[in-house]
C-alpha cells in the first residue's frame, strides 16, 4: 500500500486530516512544509523572504522526493506542491492522490490571520482566490479522487477514508 497524498489549497484541512487519518490507519505523517522547515532551519515565510519562492520550490521538490520513498503513510503536501510536474509524478508513483476542496469563505476563515501564509500578504480573501483560480487545473489532474473538505474534521476525515478504501 502506498502514500495517500493530500493536495488542496492552504486551509483545506490537508495537515489537521492527515494527521487523524494516520492516526487512525496506524501510519506515519509527513507534512512537506514541516521537512522544510526542519531541514532549512527556517519558517517557511521566512524562505520566501530571503531566498524567494523558487528557493522554496526547490527545497519542497526534495522534501517529496524524500516522502516518496519513505514508508508508505499519510502526506499534506504544500498547496502548491501541484504547480511542478515532478512532484506530480513522484507523488502518483508512489501512492493515491487525493485533492481536498472547500469553499472559498471556509478556506478563507481557516486562514484568516495567519501570518505563516507568505503568498497571501497583504492581499486577504482576494489573493487566496486568485491562487485557487490559478491552480485548480492542477490539482484537478493531479488527483486520484476529489473530497469535499467542507464540514467537521473527522467527516472530511471519513470521507478520505472512504475515497481511498483504506482502513
């Protein structure tokens, strides 16, 4: 058996469900922007500051090259993990891809005030469109399945679950 990726955008719940969907499957958890954190010894923000998204697109390619290889478990890949067709193929060769969706207000109110989100700076709810907007042909053909991630934890929980027929 191998990963189940998760994909969405920034507050879709990839990290909060990914971590009760391992828990509940008795299988580890990786989170890409964690592993990049850790490794770079650096926030995420803080890549984007001082070395730019492309320094950040780099270190996330090799932190799911990594995941990819490692023990088959539970994965919040970053939001915009999708925009490189390597990671693409490193993740769908290695497990099922599952794309979290949400309305925008939801993911909007998940993400309010959260200083942790380097491309939505200044520009609030209109900037997390206009991202949702450029990525959705990608993550649409990236996924394996589509969940809908409206709703409590443990139903889009359940419903990951149920898409990926694992238990």
């Amino acid at each position: 058996m191998g990963h189940i990726w998760l994909i969405g955008m920034m507050g879709s719940g990839k990290s909060t469900v990914g971590r009760l969907l391992a828990d509940r499957l008795g299988r580890p958890f990786y989170d890409t922007d964690a592993i990049i954190e850790r490794s770079s010894g650096s926030s995420i923000a803080e890549i984007f500051e001082h070395s730019g998204e492309a320094a950040f697109r780099e270190r996330e390619r090799a932190a799911i090259a990594e995941v990819a290889v490692a023990p088959s478990g539970v994965v919040a890949a970053g939001g915009g993990a999708v925009l490189d067709v390597l990671n693409v193929d490193a993740m769908k060769a290695s497990g099922s891809v599952v794309l979290l969706t949400a309305d925008a207000g939801i993911l909007a109110a998940r993400v309010a005030g959260a200083a942790d989100r380097p491309l939505l700076s200044e520009s609030g709810d209109r900037g997390l469109r206009a991202i949702e907007r450029a990525r959705a042909a990608f993550y649409r053909a990236a996924a394996d399945a589509v969940v809908d991630a409206n709703g409590s934890i443990g139903t889009v929980t359940d419903r990951v679950e149920a898409a990926c027929n694992v238990s």
